[in-house]
C-alpha cells in the first residue's frame, strides 16, 4: 500500500454555501477547531471552538421535577480568528468575497483557499489563504493571506486582531446590568507589542479563561497598519500565528504564559509529521470508487481532528466542526468513534477513557440523584460530568451509556492488555456501572424462572421510550457484570493482591457472575428473535400512509407521544447489541433478526446505517452492506442530513470506518484472536487498511479473491489472527 | 332534616398562618373569588382571582419537540380589594394587624373578622370587616369596616381605593421597554366621582378586559379621604360595594357599563337566598361528629363558590381560592366534582359541560397536532381549551380525559334526560372524542383474540407513564365507544331524523358497538383481578427501606425515572374505574383487587382516599371507609397536604362528598334505577342529606338501623328507587 496524497476540494462536495463549506473545511487537533470562514465577509457561523470551554446557563422547565438536569452546558463560539480587514490605501473597504478554490491537503493538514475580493467602488484583489493546524504543537495556528492584484494593483492597507464577538460588543453597550450576560464570556485584550495582541476570554459560571495570543509572523509592523504594494503585480503574503493556551479551570489568567510565534513552514511540518504519523498506522483505501476512498480518508482526518488528546476533553458529537449539540459528548465516543481509535492509535483511546474516569464523580453523584444507593451513572450528555440532558425519556433514561463504556474500557483491554490502565481507571468505571446495575435491577420471578430485569428504561431507539427490559441495555449490561469478574481475574493474574483495594471480594464476584448469568434478554418464541423490549412487538407498525418521505425525519413532523405508540425504530437498536456480540447469534437467526428489524427501522438517527452495513456484510449480503455504508460514507460530503452546517456527524465518520473494518473485512477480536472475513462488496475492487494492534502495525488486503494480512512494523504479534475462519502465521512485510 | 346555621371560625382551623386563613376565608361566586387578606397589613397571597381570566407566556423547555404544548395560560392575581389605609389625624398610620376572631357562615355567605389594629406609636383600634360576596348578583362584592376604640379614641383618616398591584407598579416604572411586561396585565383607573372609581385591566396576550368598580356606600364623602370619630367611643362603620364586570374576550371597555351601588345588606340577602337554596337541595348532615358535620358542610359551600356558572367557564383546580395550578381546569371537574352538580342542580351541571363543548375546536386541533386523522382530544390543563401542560408524559399522555368528559355527559344525561343538550352538544362530544379513540388505538391479533388497544398512554396515577393498555383508560375508552351507540337510540327515539345531522349512520354504530365489545381490558390469571396496565404487575415493588414518612409524598424525593419503575401507583386507577362501573365486579372479587392495589398505593394525589373510601364502602368494610373518608373530608381545614396556602384542593372537595353519598349511602344510578344501600360506619350516628334528582329533591336518610328516601319537594320521581337492594315506593313528606 503505497500512502497517496488525498485533497478534497470545492468540487469535492454538493454544497457551496458558505457555513456549509465552513464545517467542511474547518480544521482541530483536539484542543479547538477553527471553521473555515469567509475572512473579508464575515462569518455565517463564526468561528473558534475550544474542547471543553463552555457556559452554563440554568434549565427552564415548563414543569420541573425532582433529580432533572439543572444546567445548560454549551461550548463558547470564540473571537473570529480568521478575519483581516484589508482597504486599498485610498480608504476603499474590501466588504465582498467570493470562495474560488479550496483545496484541503489531507496528508499534511494544511488548507489553502482562493478568494476574489472587491470594494463597493468595485475594485478587486485576488488572496489566496493558506492556513494549518499545529499537532504535536496543539496550542498553535497560523494563517497566510497572500494578496495578488485583481483589476486593482495599488497600495493595501491591512489590520488584523482578535476582537471581541459582535454579541458579545452588543449586549455589553446595550446594558451595564450584567445578569443577563450570564452566558457571555468577560473578554480583555492587550497589546503586548506593536505586533502581538493578548486575548483573555473568562467565563463566569464555569470559572475557566483561556489565554490567546496573536502575533504578526512577517515584516515589522503594526497588527493594525500593515502595508502591502500591488503594483509590482507580484504577490505579497503576510503570516499570523495565533497562540490558544489550555483551559485554566480556576478563572486566573497565567501572565507569565508567553508565546513565541515560529512561521507557518515550521507549524506545517509540524503538521504534516502527525498526519503521516495517522495515515502509516491507519491509512484506509480503497479501489473502484474514488470518491468513496477520499471519503473515508476525509472520515478518518475529521475523526484525528476532533478527539480530545488531554484525558480532560472528549469527542463532542459536531467534533471542533460546529457548535450543534452544544459541543456535548455522548455514548457516540464509545461505540462508534473509540473503536478507530482503540485499534489504530492505544494512546489517544487510553486518553478518551481517561476523560470518563475524571467525571466518575460526577457519575456517582448522578446515580444517587436517582435514587440509587451504590454506583455510577453517566450522564447522557456533557462537557463537565453533569447531566445536561433537559429530556430525561431520551437522555438519562438511557442508562445503557453506563454499559456502553464499560464496554469499551473491556475493548481496549482487551487488545491493549494495558493493566496500568485498568488499576488507575478502568476497574474502577467497571465496577461502578456493575453496583449501579445491581441496585437498578431487580429479581422477578416468572414462573420457576428467576431473573434480573431492568424496567422502565429507554434503548439506543430513541423512537421508543420508557420500556421495560429493552434488549440492548439488558445484554449491554449483563457484560458489564460479565466484566467485573473477568477484570478482576486477570488484576488477580497479573498483579496479585491488588482487587482488594478495590473492596472486591470472591463472594462479590459469585454475585456479580450470578447476576450476568440471570439478566433477562427477552425472546419472542413466535417470530423466533431477540425482542427490542417487552412491549416493542405488540405495538402496532407505523402507518403505511405516514410513510412518504416528507414524513422523515419523524421527530420533525409528530409528537414524540404519537412516535412512541408505534412499533418504529430511528436506529439499530437490537441489532446494535448483535453487532457487538457477535457470538451470541448463528447466521440463520442473525438473518432473521435483521430482516424483522429492518422492516421497522427508519434510519432517522445517522448512528443507524453503518451498522446495518456491517451487519448485512456478516450476512454476507454484500449488496446490501455496500449501499447502507455509501450512505454513510460521504453523509456530511453530500450534506445527507441537511444539517452539516451546524457540524460534522462525528460518530457516523466513525461508524463509516467501521463498517469498512467490521464489515467488509469482518473485523472483531475474541479470546485473544483477532478475526479477519472477506466480504468485499463486488462494486470495489479492492480494499487496504492499517491498524495498530498492540505493538504492530497491520495491513489488511482484501480484493474478490484474496485477503492478506500482514505486518508492516512492529512486532508478530502474539494473538492469534484469523482470515475467513482459519488460524494464519503473519509475515512481516519486507 | 332541618336545614341549620353552619359557621367555621378560626377555632375550626388548625393552621393559623394569614396565607392559609386567606385561602380558608375566601369567598367565591363562580365569576370571582376574594382571599380573605388581611386588610391592613397587606397579604402575603393577595386578592382577586377571576375565573378564566389569565394571560399567556411562552413555555420554554430545554429540549423542545413537535407537537409540545405552547403557551402557559395563567389566572391573573388582581389587585387586592381589601386593603384599606387608615391612619389617626395625627397622621400616625396604621400598619399592624392581628385577626382576632373570624366566623364565616354557610348559611348566608356572610364572612366577618375581627382585627386589631395599631399604629407604629402603639395606639390601637378595632376593626370588624364584614364582607359578603352577590351571588345572583355575581358581578358584587362588599365590604364593610367598623371602627371602635382600642386604647386609641380620636379621629382617624380613612382612604380606600383599587390600586395597581405592586408587581406592576415596580415593573413599570424600572423600565419603559414593554416586552418582558407580556405577562403583566395594562391597568388604568379613573375617579368617576369623588366615591366612585373605575379601574380598567387588560392582558397583552389574550385580549381580555375586565372593567371594576369601587363604590363609597356610606356617608357623603371621598374615597380617598374619610373621616371617623371615634371619641364618642361608638363603633363606626363605612361600607363600599365592588363591581367586577364579565370578561370582555375583544380587549375592550364598554365605557357605558355603568355601575349603581346598592348596599351590604342588599347584597347579604341576595347572598342568603342563593345558599338557602344550595342548602335546601343539598344539605349533607351527619351526626355523631361535630368537626365532620361542619368540615362537610364547608365543603359543599366552597364546590359552590368555586364552579363556574357561565358557560365559558369551569372549575379550577383550586378553584377561586387560590393561584395554584394557575387556574387551569383538569379532569377533576368531571370525575370529582362535577357529579354533585349533576345530582344537586342540574342547571350548573349542564354549564359545566357546555364549557368543554365551547373548547371542542380546540380539542379537534390537538388530537390533529397528536397525528390523529380525527376526532378531538381534550386537553390536560387548560383554561381557553389549549393544551397547557408542558410535561406531557403526565399530561398529554392522559388521554383518559377525553372518555372522562364523555362519560360525565352519559351520567348528566342518565339523571336529567336532557336531549336539548345532547342534540346541541353532548352528543357531538362523545362522538368526537370516541372518533379520537378509534384513530388513536389499534386491532392486535393475539392468538385467535382479535382486540382493540391503547399504546403508550399514562392513566390516573401519575406515578407509572407511557404504557400500553392502561386498564382504567381502556375501560373508559370502551365505555365512549358505547355511549356513543346508546346516545344514537336514545336520538332515534326521542328526536326521529336528528341523528342523520351528525353524519353518523347505523354502520357506523355497527362499528362503534364493535370496538366497545372489542377494546381489550388487560387482565391477570395469575392474582384474578384487572391489571393496571400490561407491565405494571411485572416492576418490583416500591423498596420498603424507602418508605418511611418522609419519602412521601414521593414526587418532592425522587426523579420520575426512580418513581415510574416501581409499581407503586400515586392514586386509585384500576380501581377508579372499579368505582365508575360497579357492574364490572362481584364483591369479591372487587375486594381481592382492592387488597392488591391498596398495598402498592401511596395516596400522594388528594384524588385518591375518596375512591379508597367509596369501594370500601362498597365492600361493607365500614371501618376502612370511614377511615379513608376522615383523610378527605378536613384535609383543607387540617392542612393535610401543606399548601393549602395555594388555594382548596377542590377535587378532594367534591370526593369527599362521593365518599359519603356513593360511599357511606351506596349511590348509584343504574338503568334508570337509583340505588342506595345503607353502609353507615359505626362511628356515625347518622347521615342525612339532600338531592335533587330531575324535578324532586330527595333526602336520604341513614342511621345504623334504618334508611329511609323521601321527597321534599317536586314530583314523586318516574324513575326507580332501590333501598338496600330493593325497590320501594316513594312518598312526599308532609
């Protein structure tokens, strides 16, 4: 596999409104993002996102009630970064600008656009702006603007700052009462030099500030009066580098951070070494299709930018893209972006984790708050640990989230065998999902049989609400009792004495294997399936006449009360539980399963396709697998939801890599064998990728006829490899 | 029976803080009600409620969806018609207040209260306040204060006007700007004379307007500047009349409504007449128990002041006593309190009903907002018929009220036969709400069982949401399928050719007898009695570590999600509709259900012991019903609840007297037969009390060993009468 040079340009994409090509252009690292917006015309939806700088405002309820979640949490749109102002020296604004070219360079990171600006007298300039991200160096920014004459090639005028938001500027003028302003951040600016602006940016409630720092990186002049002369009708750039320092969770401003600016060569190779980096351990190509295999290069990038790298910060649901779900994190992480990153980058999934071990606290407080006597429970969204979810029948009710990230802390054992991990954080979260489980659940007895069940809960389906027994959360959850015993054999193995630290005692462990082997996963005996809950089946199907595609999304067009009635689902939700286990089902009652479940399923969630892709490419029916995953595939590239404007579906970026790696290539690892099938759909000729799996670096080859596993670097490893059913020694390619 | 003088003073009361005598002194006349504050010293909980005068805000939620209830609708709190500024000549002002003694009499609505009054430089007066409330006359209150010497004998300066409230007075001046004033009503008052003023209110939102009056009914002089003497040592009193006009819906003042004063006793003896007449059909006595025999008679009183009377109008929640709830009406009209109406005077009874037939078009409105193809669906709260409650898993979801309203137009029709009001609006409400019921459920196949269900409905008990099959729903939904077949024969019969003008033809009856006979009631084999709903037998009980004294009420301690996973029930539900249709059971197995039920009900809701009581009753279990009837006949003049400072709880009003009439005397009406059955507690010595069924007035007559009917008044009935099981002939009394 050869590592290409991938760009996606303006004709790239179906969309050219400006806030659209904003998300799809914008850049991150994980600590913020910058949209790509107009930098003389303004911003539709400015601008810079920090991972984990946020404002809470209080909850309004209509009705409140005991144990709701009290606070808004919402990441801040900071100060444009990208704005310049440019006049010719004859006083004439430049106010108009068109987009003429883009071209994202996906292997360095670094974006490079064309615009045509013009004053209202008329006269235009051609600027082209080069701007990238720094990685390793993730506090970093930089930005060229090169000027070339246009019909215009006389003298510029150029200033450039940070300033404060408008909405910021407007309430601050309008009212010296500063209740209302609750919401926005105290924003204070300095000029350090001629040539370099100090930005604070405080927050009231949260108590965090951060520190930015824009410095003029060309010539020696004044940010606000640079001077550029077109009539040599050469081109002439100027280079800013902007400095965002790490959130301060005390409100204080450190005057002694300092920031020295480098230059934008020195921040794009900087840029460019983390990129090859990604793409050598986790390049994904394939043949047949160009546009899907850009797709999924630019799937990949997105997901790299968006992921928090400090433990502290997590994946919001829009990336650093966009401001939709209010920068929140959800289960999304867990189940479809962590999986990339567990088998390409153990660093980056141990720090994913890591960030859910910081709000176990918070978890702890919210189980109490309802009603439980031991454990945790996540909340459903948020930035700092609290719930934030202001519907509880499709946020804390829930509680699978609890489950879903015990199971993956077991996914990234499981291949990462990182026991420092598990004695640090990961037993820990374990075992507090376990105790809240425990105290959640109750023992019913029906007829001679006793089980453990779960009532009035709400699945992955957020089209059916407050049910009792919903299958996913019960399945999720016996593993998460499963999990308690099989980590506490292997702290037990591999550093004895240390469970008791835990409080974990063998008794403890009879109890939990008791309640794993008797949590009740409902079955109907008639049509032979797993049922999504008791009562799923036994509602009545959605009406055939409500079915025309101006009825989609449901949610935007009928009460969730007349939703809830019908037996439709928005998103895999049995299904999602088969996909993890895949042990559980033969391909006959896999088969049978989807097909009842397909029947039902509105795809209205974008975390739905992927996984009837994968599904289907288990079945082996490749066709169909094909078309759920090209839906996902290029979904924001063909702005699929109408809504990319607000951000990037992130779990679904994740979800299409999935189904490429789950699905075509029946990815999944079980008792210390890591399984490879082919089920390459006939529409691609071929399929390569990389992961890093422990310590070595594996490309997986499928075409129609053959599949190839080998090691590029690093170590043979130790597990086992299994292609299309048989056990394989692996080779180390040359 | 002889009708008697009732008066409830401050000894009856065991609460003596000022905002619960407020709420226990009010008065009422169906149009308006007046707390009964203190006159001087102003009023934690002022004034002047106006049924169904209200203004509207938008309902914010954190978390909207389609189809979600819009507006708040709240009861406006007018300005306190009370106060009264009093100060000697020397200008000492008079601002302490103590109520000394208070009496209200039931017999004439007549309230009077004693005060003594001082100045900050301690001279002290007393002062009786005598107010009485038109009730024929129902635009008229008045109010009279009688001055005597305390240790204070001089003049004293008197002014009395109707002033802005406070919160619309410090509103408007803080600021010019009128949007965040939406809520505050626009008032504006002129002196028409010196002893005449005329105070305009109007509401932004709703357009309403209401026009009051302030009269002077004694001595030549300004309402602004009286003078009184008080060294003769004599008492001295000044009297004043208000006229609180209709409400206008176009938002305009008919300035040629013109008020003409009469006098307090004028109006004492308009008053008397109305409660002599109210007494005289619907005396309840008992003996035995002097507080019950009071606290019974007390109830009546405040049904009576409470019920609007208009047609436009309907009974709130706390009727006019108070601004809890906000003034909305629920189901408690037709469930609790409407059937006193119904069985005391059928004229209120059918303007109770009227109101809902004048929100009809919005109750078709919501049931299409509800994704229903037809029909109308009442809303949970509201005063305009607009669905106001913004949590609708125990609003909306209640859709039960629909076959509430529509089997309360069966039981008015059942007793009084009046077709008029069939033809012009029952009929076209039973049948709009059963073409909801038919949208809204679903046929199930279930073995070779072909039934007719409801999903995802919350019944009575708010403490279990969003099931399937809720027992008391289905029951009643059945019984609107019926009433709407039985309604049609009896149009046919009474009215041959009237039916057609519905558009509802014998096919269609075909239909509506077939759902009734096919609206599936869930049932359990396992304990033999009705099932709440299909899951509620399967949740674990409420923890019994949980259930000491102050877990309860369990809504102030534990999220919904906490509460609706247990089976535990806030309110009788299964066995309301038990109460509704006593054919349904035997007595054992009614008493089987009961003892089931009864263990799993917490009795949180003030719409429960009634219910509780009553069935007890019916069982014969005296003492049990007895017990259950204590709860809720004083729970106001107790302060059960706590927050009767909020204003009566009004359905617990009503059930108290079903806990009597349908419980301790067993009556019910069935196939044009009534019955009674003599289930008199022990601790009674005897219950006696008045109907008025059709034209006679009844009265019933119960002690341990005898139970007699006889007619006081009217014709001897056509209709059946059963005595302890058989039926017997009535004779008028002499």
């Amino acid at each position: 596999m050869n590592l290409q040079d991938y760009h996606l340009t303006l004709q790239d994409v179906s969309d050219q409104r400006p806030e659209y090509l904003e998300t799809i252009f914008s850049l991150g690292n994980g600590h913020f993002g910058v949209r790509a917006n107009d930098p003389i015309n303004g911003n539709p939806i400015s601008g810079t996102l920090i991972n984990g700088f946020y404002e809470t405002a209080p909850i309004t309820y209509g009705e409140a009630g005991v144990g709701y979640a009290q606070k808004h949490q919402t990441i801040l749109n900071l100060p444009d970064l990208r704005h310049i102002h440019v006049t010719t020296n004859t006083g004439h604004h430049f106010t108009r600008s068109k987009r003429t070219a883009t071209d994202l360079d996906l292997s360095s990171g670094k974006l490079v656009e064309d615009y045509l600006t013009s004053t209202e007298q008329g006269e235009t300039v051609r600027m082209t702006v080069t701007s990238v991200m720094g990685q390793q160096r993730s506090n970093f920014w930089a930005i060229g603007y090169t000027f070339a004459p246009g019909n215009y090639a006389g003298g510029l005028l150029i200033s450039k700052s940070i300033a404060v938001p408008a909405e910021v500027e407007a309430i601050a003028s309008a009212d010296p009462r500063k209740t209302r302003l609750a919401g926005v951040p105290i924003c204070e600016t300095t000029f350090l030099a001629a040539d370099l602006q100090r930005y604070h940016v405080k927050t009231h409630n949260t108590k965090q500030a951060v520190t930015l720092y824009l410095g003029l990186l060309t010539a020696q002049a004044s940010l606000l009066q640079q001077s550029v002369d077109l009539s040599d009708r050469q081109p002439h750039t100027l280079e800013y580098e902007v400095y965002v320092g790490d959130i301060s969770r005390q409100n204080t401003i450190d005057p002694s951070a300092m920031f020295v600016p480098t230059s934008l060569d020195a921040l794009t190779a900087d840029s460019r070494d983390f990129w090859q980096d990604v793409w050598q351990r986790s390049e994904v190509a394939v043949e047949g299709n160009d546009e899907l295999d850009l797709a999924i290069h630019y799937n990949v990038f997105q997901l790299n930018q968006a992921a928090g790298r400090d433990g502290r910060t997590n994946i919001a649901a829009k990336g650093l893209s966009g401001s939709g779900y209010e920068g929140h994190y959800f289960w999304d992480t867990e189940m479809y972006m962590l999986p990339y990153f567990i088998y390409t980058n153990q660093q980056m999934a141990r720090q994913l984790l890591v960030y859910r071990y910081q709000i176990l606290p918070k978890a702890r407080e919210r189980a109490h708050a309802l009603g439980a006597n031991q454990g945790a429970l996540f909340a459903w969204r948020t930035i700092n640990g609290e719930e934030a979810s202001p519907y509880f029948p499709a946020g804390t009710a829930q509680y699978h989230i609890d489950a879903d990230i015990a199971y993956a802390v077991g996914k990234y054992y499981e291949i990462t065998r990182d026991l420092d991990f598990i004695l640090q954080c990961g037993f820990e979260m374990v075992l507090e999902t376990a105790r809240f489980w425990e105290d959640f659940g109750s023992w019913q007895q029906v007829g001679t049989d006793c089980r453990f069940e779960f009532h009035t809960v709400t699945g992955p389906d957020e089209y059916t609400a407050l049910v009792n027994n919903n299958y996913y959360t019960n399945r999720l959850a016996k593993h998460n009792f499963q999990l308690v015993v099989d980590l506490a054999r292997e702290i037990q193995k591999r550093s004895p004495g240390n469970l008791e630290t835990f409080g974990v005692s063998e008794s403890d462990l009879d109890v939990y294997q008791n309640l794993a082997d008797h949590v009740y996963l409902p079955y109907s005996t008639d049509l032979k399936i797993n049922e999504q809950d008791d009562s799923f089946l036994d509602k009545p199907r959605w009406p055939k006449d409500r079915s025309t595609p101006d009825n989609f999304p449901l949610l935007l067009h009928y009460h969730p009360l007349t939703i809830y009635r019908y037996q439709v689902a928005k998103q895999a939700d049995t299904l999602l539980a088969e996909y993890l286990f895949p042990e559980d089902l033969t391909t006959e009652e896999l088969k049978r399963e989807y097909r009842y479940y397909e029947g039902v399923t509105t795809h209205d969630s974008s975390l739905s396709r992927s996984i009837f892709s994968i599904l289907a490419a288990r079945m082996d029916d490749r066709e169909k697998a094909y078309n759920y995953f090209m839906d996902t595939a290029r979904m924001d590239l063909v702005n699929l939801q109408g809504n990319t404007a607000d951000g990037l579906h992130l779990a679904n970026l994740g979800g299409s890599w999935l189904a490429l790696v789950a699905g075509f290539s029946g990815f999944y690892v079980q008792d210390e064998v890591v399984h490879f099938t082919n089920h390459l759909p006939k529409n691609l000729k071929r399929l390569t990728y990389r992961m890093k799996i422990a310590e070595s670096v594996l490309e997986i080859d499928l075409t129609a006829t053959t599949t190839n596993v080998t090691v590029i670097s690093g170590p043979i490893p130790t597990y086992g490899v299994s292609v299309n059913g048989k056990l394989i020694s692996l080779e180390k390619v040359s």
